[in-house]
C-alpha cells in the first residue's frame, strides 16, 4: 500500500513533478493534434474520394477510351441484378476553358456525365450550388439563360420555374439555420446583358428590366470546378462573378482511335455555366469542367464513326461507374464484377479490330479506393510520417522523465534508506518509483487529452483569432487547401493509444531511476543526516 | 525463572574498505538480549555500535557469525521472510528520526502498518490501523500533534514520533541507535525515560550509545571494543559502569 500511497504523496508534494506532468501533457498534446488533424485530412479526403466515384470503376487506363462499355453495363445488369444497381459511363478530356466576354482561359479536364445517372452513384449532387436551393434545375441538356426581371421598386423575380423550385427547396428543408441563412443573402445579381457584371454574391443571375425570362441561343450546359471559375475568399465561400447561364466555350482536341491527334483544328463548344460544383478536393474542383456525356462523346470522336466499308466504330468511354448493392461487401462486389468482365470479354466477337482489342487490354476493375490508392496512401503515408517525427520528438519527454526521476531519486535517498529500514523491498521501491511514474503518465495524459482535444476543437477559432491580430499567422488558407477548415474531429481511439503510449512511456522513463532507488543500501543512506 | 533469548549474536564479523584498505569493525562480537530486557550497548565513536545494531535489525549483513531471532538464524532465511520478520518483530529507532517529511506525523506512524498490507487489503484494514496508531500517539503524548508535517515538531517531538512508528507493528524487539543523540539533555532524559517505560511494560529495548549516562538506564550494559563484546567493567570496562553491567534484570 505504502508505494501508492507515497507516489501520490510525491505528487503533489514534489514541484518537480509538475514539470514531469507537464512535458507528459505537452507531448499528449501534441501528438493529439497532429495525429487529430492529419486523421480529419485523412478522413475529409478519404470521404470525398469516395463521393467522387461509384463503389466499382472500370477503368480504360488510356486517354482514348475503352469499347462495349455500354453493352457490359446492359450485360452487368441482366446477369448480375443481386450486385449492381446501376452502370453509368464517363468520359475524360482536355480543353481549354474560356469565358467569351473576357479574355480568361484555363486548362481543363472535361468529364463527360449522364447527368442523371451520375449523381445517383456518386455525391456530385451534394456539391453543386444553385441545384441545392433550385432542386431540378440544374442539367447538362441544351438551354438558355435564366434572366431575372428587375422591376423598378427594386424587386427581382426569377422565371417560373426557378421561383417554383426554390419553393420546393423552402418547404423540403429541415434545418432552419439555412434557411435563415438564404434570407439573410437575397438574390443577388449581375446587371445583363447592357451593364458590366460587377456584383458579388452567392447566387449571381442575370437580370434585366421586364418579365423574367429565358433568353439566348440554347446551349449545352457545363458545370464548372467552383475553384476554376470563382475566386475562393477567406471564409471559404466564393465570389461569383459569373451569372447562371453565362456564355462559356471549350475549345477540344480530339484524339484518334490510336490515341494520336486527328491533325483536325480543336474543336469549339459553346456552353452555358449552370452550376459549379464542389467536391472539396482542391485538385479537381480548379480543374474539372462537366459536360453532356453523349455531347462529349461526339465532340471528342469516341461515338460510333462511319467507316470506309460502311461499318462502324464502336463507342468508346474513358471509365463505367457501377453502383452496387450496399449490402454487398465492396471486394466481394468486385470479384463477381471482374468475372464478369473477363466472362464478358469471351464472350465479344473474335474478329475484334486491332484498335478495341488494344483498348481492351489495359481496362482494370477497381474499387474506389483502388482507383484513388496513390492520391490516400499519399496522404496516409504523411500523416504516419509526421506522426512518427512527433512521436520522436516526444520520446524528449521519456528522457525528460528519467532526469526528472533521477533527481528524484537523488533527493530520495533518505527516505529509500528509511522505507527499506522499516521493511520496504528493493522491488517495493522500484515498484514505488514506477506507480510515481505512471501517476505522473496518468494526470500528464488526461491533462493532455483535455488540452489536445481542446485545441483541436477550436483550432479554426485559434487561428482566426491569431490571423486576427497578425494575418501572417493564418496556417491554413482555404485560398491554398482544399477545405474550408482546418478539420476540428478527435478520435477515441487516438485518444486511448496516444494515452497509453505515453503512460507506458513515463513508466519506462523511470526505469533507471527505479532500479537506481532499488539498489540503494539502507545503512548507507541512514548513517548520516 | 530463566528468561528465553529472544536475539542472538555469534561471531560477527563486518568489515568495510575504506578507501583502499579495509577496516575490521566487528571481530567476532557476540551477544544474547533476552526477552524483556533493556541493554545498553556502548562504545566509543566509530567502534560499530550502529554497524552492530544494523546487522542485529537484519538492515545489514555480516561477513561471518550468525544472528538468530527466536532461535532461528535470519540470514538463513529468504529474502522476503527477512523482510516480514524485519517489519513485523523489529522496530528501529534512530539518531537523526529519520521521518519522511512529505508525510504527517499518523503518516508516519502508519508506515510499517501500510507495508504489511496491499492496496485493496489496506482499505478493509485502514480504519482500525488509524484508531490503533492514534492509540500509539497518545501513548507517546503525541495526539494531538497527528497532522503536523515532522518539520513543524520539536526535536523530542520527533524523536517520539520515531518511537511510535518503531512501535506500529508491535514489534518484541526495540532497536535504538543513539536515541538522545541529538536531543538535549532534559529532552534526552524524557525519550529515555519513554524508553525505560516501554520497557517496564515489557518491550525489548536495545539500545546503543557512547553516553555513560544514557546506558546507566538500561538493565545491563555490555561494551564493545575492538570488535567485539565485552561485558562493561571487564578488561576494557568503564568503572562508571560497573553497577550497572552487573545489576541483574529483575523483571
């Protein structure tokens, strides 16, 4: 009893203890918040990767595509109804993206999308920004530009069947706060087409005096990375300065079927901006544009093309998005995908044309987290990296512990002698040290989950208040990183491991000193005051 | 009617190196104490009083010679039998008190009792431990001083305090190296006479000291010199303590 009692007693009796205390906490906390904050990065992005795709892709690995893509989705459905749900196909190119009325461009991945299939396998949904307040309006088909009427009160309507949809939108919302939040940032609008846009907002239309409309040529539509069109600001919001249905071009360069350019000019597409989406991954939302699949498809040459003898090339598409079963494990749904697959490749025409045959070859069929592995082990290798260096930088406290001990044990010395005389074993008195320690390990930790976790949940707060005072000291830039905030969650489980390492940590600590105190001889330490 | 010995000595022999050479500080000293008794054991500074008394308390090893408690030799024992032996029927008593100064003075006192006991034993145990160390407290006219850390007490006071904590566990036998050491002469003279009363009450006491006057109060005196025992007034006796080396224990 007398080691517990005493190494308590220790406690809060020996200053010295509180510095102990404190290296175990700061290295708690710091190891908390590192491991806090590059999980939550962990997490965002791992959460975003997912939204991104369908549970299983079928990859063409090539920029020019892979053939029979929409027949093995008809046959995916028919033979394999009890896995997948629904197959949608996409198509990736390059473009260049320009916005007529100005002289900008910038370099652009297109991805061509069934729009109304794709958001039913994926999140893409979630992130677009006028769909989530006009429901159902937001489509990549042909269209003309919404113009709001500007009465002369200072009154704006939008056409119909905007106004409808955003009273839609009013009545299906649950949560009052965005609500409140729509009201309190009215329609704001840029002045179409006789005055310059110069307004700034969050919902930016066209408006002119007269009846609300739809006016100009109908165009497809485009969706638009929110970082390649709109300028992020400081709270992570944007400034808009292009109108719903503003003119937009893209300007293609087809490949052939081989992969090499056609010789042909690029390709000019007129296009309408009708929304921009937001996928939370800086890399995609600077640099992806969405179109009409099947616009796309024709635009880049991987439709059906006439032959010479009168047949035709087969369609081609750069990826098929699977939508599985959610009861099914995701490995087991892509096992009987891949079988499928290669059953499926049997079972094609033997007298394949040497350009689809070479297309086939590289398709692979990966999950989502396969198709994203080099993009999240990146990211999960950084974050065991900067883990193990402050991990490292925290074994100083170990050493820290075993000086601290040491002295201790110097200072001790006395009453070892007086505990042994009194019939304390050796191993009673290291035991004593090493409870001291693990006390010591215990408050350090708890003081230091309190702390982490404190800081974690008001890291955005912190830095706010330190950019505040010295903008210099903003870390975390939502104009830089692909999230608005700094992610804010801490784990249980990191909380347990980091408070049990370090615990265990405080104890080895103390080792030394333990046995240091053990061996002291009580005759020794007695014989003099 | 004879009296059972309750420590023996036979032979011992300690010796340390002092720098490069070594120093024979006990030659073979023997010596029985029997139940009851009070004995002295005196001798010049440096002699081995304290080294004698450590190895009778088993807080040290001889390098020869035997020491038994009850009969039984406790350097044949184990490790952890020495140890309970140590803790249950020893208490020590020391010059310098030798109190843990984080700890008051029931903490102290509580000490030896904590050390028979485990965490989750202690907690069923603990409420009679206090009543009964309370007890020892008064008897050593240290009640109401239980909460006082030791650096807020008296000399006299801590040496009392010494006395109980030697006292917590009962022990048959009392060792005392230089009790008034450090004390005063008045002071000195009332923890002798705590002494001489645990005594009469039948607790062993052995005592050392280099104090002619500190020894007259114990039942029988013995000396060592040369590293060994010699019974006072023999070959290198003090004459001063002739009356008392032969006075007979009476009880």
């Amino acid at each position: 009893m007398y080691k517990w009692f005493l190494a308590s007693r220790y406690l809060y009796t020996k200053l010295i203890a509180l510095f102990a205390i404190g290296s175990v906490m700061l290295c708690v906390a710091m190891v908390l918040v590192v491991m806090s904050v590059m999980g939550g990065f962990l997490d965002t992005i791992r959460a975003r990767s997912r939204g991104l795709h369908s549970e299983i892709v079928l990859d063409s690995g090539s920029l020019q595509g892979f053939p029979y893509y929409a027949e093995f989705g008809e046959y995916l459905m028919r033979e394999l109804p009890d896995v997948v749900d629904l197959t949608t196909p996409v198509i990736y190119s390059y473009g260049i993206f320009r916005v007529p009325a100005t002289t900008w461009t910038r370099l652009a991945r297109v991805v061509g999308i069934r729009y109304g299939d794709y958001i039913k396998v994926n999140d893409f949904e979630e992130g677009l920004h006028y769909e989530r307040y006009f429901p159902g309006t937001t489509h990549l088909g042909l269209q003309q530009m919404p113009v709001a009427s500007f009465g002369e009160d200072g009154t704006i309507r939008l056409p119909r069947d905007l106004q409808e949809a955003n009273a839609r939108w009013r009545a299906q919302e649950t949560d009052q706060e965005v609500i409140a939040e729509f009201e309190a940032h009215p329609f704001e609008y840029a002045i179409y087409p006789d005055v310059v846009s110069t307004a700034v907002g969050e919902r930016v239309f066209a408006a002119e005096l007269g009846p609300a409309r739809y006016a100009g040529p109908e165009r497809y539509g485009i969706i638009v990375g929110c970082d390649l069109l709109n300028e992020r600001r400081e709270d992570g919001n944007f400034n808009r300065y292009n109108a719903r249905g503003t003119d937009v071009a893209l300007a293609l360069m087809p490949l052939s079927r081989t992969g090499t350019t056609s010789g042909e000019p690029p390709i000019r597409v007129p296009l309408r901006y009708v929304d921009d989406s937001r996928t939370g991954i800086f890399e995609i939302d600077d640099f992806c544009v969405y179109v009409d699949f099947e616009m796309l498809q024709q635009k880049a040459a991987m439709d059906p093309q006439e032959l010479a003898d009168g047949g035709f090339t087969t369609a081609r598409a750069n990826q098929l998005l699977v939508d599985t079963n959610d009861d099914l494990e995701l490995y087991a749904a892509r096992e009987r995908i891949e079988s499928a697959w290669a059953e499926f490749r049997s079972e094609l025409p033997a007298d394949l044309s040497f350009a689809d045959a070479q297309a086939l070859g590289p398709v692979r069929v990966l999950t989502w987290e396969e198709l994203q592995g080099d993009f999240i082990a990146a990211i999960e290798k950084e974050k065991v990296l900067v883990t193990i260096l402050f991990a490292l930088i925290s074994m100083v406290a170990i050493v820290l512990i075993g000086c601290i001990f040491y002295m201790i044990v110097e200072k001790k010395t006395r009453d070892i002698g007086i505990l042994k005389s009194l019939g304390a074993s050796s191993a009673g008195v290291a035991g004593m040290f090493i409870i001291y320690a693990a006390v010591v390990g215990i408050v350090g930790s708890i003081l230091g989950s309190v702390a982490g976790t404190a800081f974690v949940w008001n890291v955005n707060s912190i830095q706010d208040w330190l950019a505040q005072m010295n903008p210099q000291l903003r870390v975390w830039s939502p104009t830089i990183y692909s999230f608005d905030k700094i992610p804010e969650v801490v784990k249980q489980v990191d909380v347990i491991w980091v408070c049990a390492v370090a615990i265990v940590s405080s104890m080895a600590g103390s080792l030394i000193p333990a046995w240091i105190a053990s061996r002291v001889w009580p005759v020794e330490a007695l014989r003099y005051e | 009617m004879s009296k059972k010995a309750l420590l023996g000595a036979r032979g011992v022999h300690k010796s340390y190196v002092m720098g490069r050479s070594p120093v024979r500080v006990l030659r073979g000293a023997s010596l029985s104490v029997q139940e009851g008794e009070f004995l002295a054991i005196m001798g010049s500074s440096g002699s081995g009083k304290s080294t004698l008394l450590h190895i009778l308390g088993a807080l040290d090893v001889p390098d020869k010679g035997s020491v038994t408690f009850r009969g039984e030799d406790i350097f044949g024992m184990g490790g952890a039998a020495r140890r309970v032996m140590k803790s249950r029927e020893i208490g020590f008593v020391f010059q310098f008190y030798h109190l843990l100064p984080e700890c008051s003075v029931l903490e102290n006192v509580l000490m030896p009792r904590m050390m028979l006991h485990s965490f989750w034993s202690w907690q069923s145990a603990r409420r009679r431990a206090r009543r009964e160390t309370m007890e020892l407290l008064g008897r050593v006219g240290l009640a109401d001083r239980a909460k006082h850390r030791p650096n807020e007490l008296s000399g006299g006071e801590r040496q009392r305090v010494a006395i109980a904590r030697a006292l917590a566990n009962q022990p048959s036998l009392l060792l005392a190296d230089e009790p008034t050491g450090n004390l005063d002469a008045v002071i000195g003279s009332e923890i002798l006479d705590l002494l001489a009363g645990l005594n009469r009450a039948g607790q062993t006491v052995v005592m050392v000291t280099h104090d002619a006057r500190v020894a007259s109060r114990a039942h029988r005196c013995v000396q060592l010199g040369d590293g060994i025992i010699r019974e006072a007034g023999g070959p290198s006796g003090t004459d001063a303590l002739a009356p008392v080396a032969t006075r007979e224990v009476t009880r």
